[in-house]
C-alpha cells in the first residue's frame, strides 16, 4: 500500500517535548514578569515607580528572550537524544519484520534489558516468529511426504500399463483389479489431504453434539470391517455434549476406530469405545489390544504418514493421515490429544474436549 511521506515518529517526540519546554519556559518567564510588577501581600509595603519597573522590564526581556532560544535549542538536541533512545527497539522489531518479510524466519529480536513495553513486544514477536518457522517447517515437511505419497500410486499405475502394454496377452482382469485398488487408495489420500485442508482453515460450523451418539455411529459403520478381522467391538458412556462440527468430531471418532481396528493384531482383539463427563471437559476413549508399542514409536504416532517408526505401508488399507487428522481436529475444538501405551499391548487415546449445551448421565450403548 503506497503511502505519503511523513514526519517521522522521532522528529514527531522531539518536537513535543521541544513544544513542552517551551511551554513550561515560557510560562516560567512569564511568572517571573509578574512578580515584579506585583506587591506581596505580606504586610510590607514595597514601592516600585513606574519608570523603575520599565527599567527593569527592559533589561529582563533580552535576557528572557535569551532564556527562551537557549530551552528551545535544548529541548530539541535533548528530545532528538531521548527520542532516539525510547524508539531504538522499534528500529530492531522493524529490522526483525523486514527480515521476516523476506522469509527469514530464524531470526530472533532477543531484547536486553528489564521488562517493559518494548520488550513485551520483542518478546511475543520473538514467539511468533517461532511458531511461524515451525508451522512453516511442518508444512513443507508435509508437502513433501504428500507428494511422495500420491507419486507413488501414479508410478504404480504407470508400471502397470507400461507391463500390460508390453504384454498383451497378460489377463486384463488381473490389471483391471490392481489399478482399482491403486486408483481407490489415490483417491483416499486425496480426500484425507483435503479433509486435513479444512480443518487447518477452521472453516466450519459450531453447534452442540452429543459425542456418545457420534461415537456410536462410527463403530456400527466400522462394525462389518471388525467382524472381518475378528475384532470385538464395544461402545459405552455418558451422553457428553460438546460444542464444534458434527462432520469433523464423526472423522476423529470413526479415524480412532479405524486405527484400533486395523491395528489390533492380538488374536480375537478387543477395540473399547467409551464416552465420559468430567466437570470442565468430555473424554472420549478409545482403547484396543494389539502388539506392544515402545515410546519411540508412541512419539511419532501423530505425524502424517506414519506409523511407529516406520513410514505408512498399504497393509492396512490407511494412508497414513489418520491421527494427523484427528491431531488437527482436536486442536480446532481447543481439546487435547494423550496417547498411553497399554502394558500388555496396544494403545489408549484419549481425547479431552470442552464441554458445551448441556450434559447428564446415566446413559450407556
């Protein structure tokens, strides 16, 4: 935005305190005038002539005027050095800015000095430009493992017809089906990105949902995929309300349950589901058996395209986008995420949400 030059904030301080001194001299000069004009009112009786008075008047004149231009060179040498010295951290948060204009975002103002206003201002800047770098950071980190991601199922795809371009008398059926699940697992990365997208805008809207019941309809649309795999699914809880997006809070519901489900390699697993009411928040469990899982791997379990230590592989039919998504949801919903390793194998999350409307008890499925 194109702005007319103007006076800058430093000439702007000196001339007011230049102004004040003035001000303050002038009005001093002035008392002292009057007092020579006027008669104390003590009891003593001091008689002044009128001539002597204009004598008087003259000589103070020159030397008031003197007085004057010495306040007002004074005011300006001194409010330029002061005002110099109070706006010498703007200079080094502009310098900052500038610098985090041109994308150098590692750079950090680090004020010295005791707290007051300034540094209050260098402080927060300083924390902004530190989770700026590190959303930054973690965008591109995630660009670049989306872009793998979704180069890999094209390759795949191009393989495939290069072989079968190659062979022609290779079954089509056999080709057709393995394009389908390359195709179908594009396709899923690319609505978990976009669902992912949406939720890192906030752009949805807030209403009060009964978390227990949006619990409930993930694990009956995953029941069938349970059954398959010989899990035992179970549900239970309070009915808990909570404010936020009924779409987003049924993908982080049916994201953990998906998980737990695919991810229980104990025999004949369980996958627990459970809903609870505590006075400030809504927690929502869920809980399963499965293989042991080692802090190294609990630490990464939220990053996109992970799992364990390991970068995602197709075994499990997922995309590697699960609890990233549900990370960004619950952080949307200002709630908190804690992922506990079971003892005997598997995992407990834990989601803590905000309460919202209002909530009783009592209620189980």
């Amino acid at each position: 935005m194109s702005r007319p030059p103007g006076l800058s904030i430093r000439l702007k301080l000196t001339l007011s305190y230049a102004g004040l001194v003035m001000v303050a001299g002038i009005l001093l000069l002035g008392a002292v005038a009057l007092s020579l004009k006027l008669t104390p009112q003590d009891g003593l009786v001091i008689t002044v002539k009128y001539g002597y008075y204009e004598g008087l008047l003259r000589r103070f004149v020159p030397a008031a005027g003197f007085a004057a231009v010495l306040l007002l060179v004074l005011g300006l040498v001194g409010g330029w050095f002061l005002a110099g010295r109070m706006l010498a951290p703007v200079s080094q948060i502009t310098n900052a800015t500038r610098l985090a204009a041109t994308g150098s975002l590692s750079h950090r103002i680090r004020m010295p000095g005791r707290n007051d206003e300034f540094r209050e201002l260098a402080d927060s800047f300083d924390a902004m430009l530190a989770q700026l770098e590190a959303h930054v950071a973690e965008q591109r980190r995630f660009a670049a493992n989306a872009s793998h991601e979704l180069r890999t199922p094209l390759a795949i795809t191009q393989t495939l017809l290069d072989v079968a371009r190659k062979d022609p008398k290779r079954p089509p059926d056999e080709l057709v089906d393995r394009l389908h699940a390359v195709n179908a697992r594009a396709i899923d990365l690319t609505e978990a990105l976009l669902v992912l997208s949406r939720t890192d805008q906030g752009s949805f809207t807030r209403e009060d949902v009964d978390l227990s019941l949006v619990a409930e309809e993930a694990a009956e649309s995953l029941l069938s995929q349970a059954e398959e795999r010989d899990v035992l699914l179970e549900t239970s809880g309070e009915l808990a309300v909570i404010t936020g997006s009924r779409a987003l809070l049924l993908q982080l519901t049916t994201n953990l349950v998906h998980n737990a489900i695919v991810h229980n390699t104990a025999e004949g697993g369980i996958v627990q589901v459970d809903t609870a009411v505590w006075p400030e928040s809504v927690v929502l469990t869920v809980e399963n058996t499965g293989a042991e899982i080692t802090p190294q791997m609990l630490s990464t379990l939220t990053e996109p395209f992970q799992r364990g230590a390991e970068r995602i592989r197709s075994d499990h039919g997922g995309v590697g986008l699960g609890l990233a998504i549900v990370k960004r949801i619950i952080e949307v919903h200002h709630g908190t995420l804690g992922l506990m390793a079971r003892p005997d194998g598997g995992l407990r999350v834990t989601v803590e949400l905000p309460r919202g409307g209002t909530t009783t008890t009592g209620r189980s499925g």
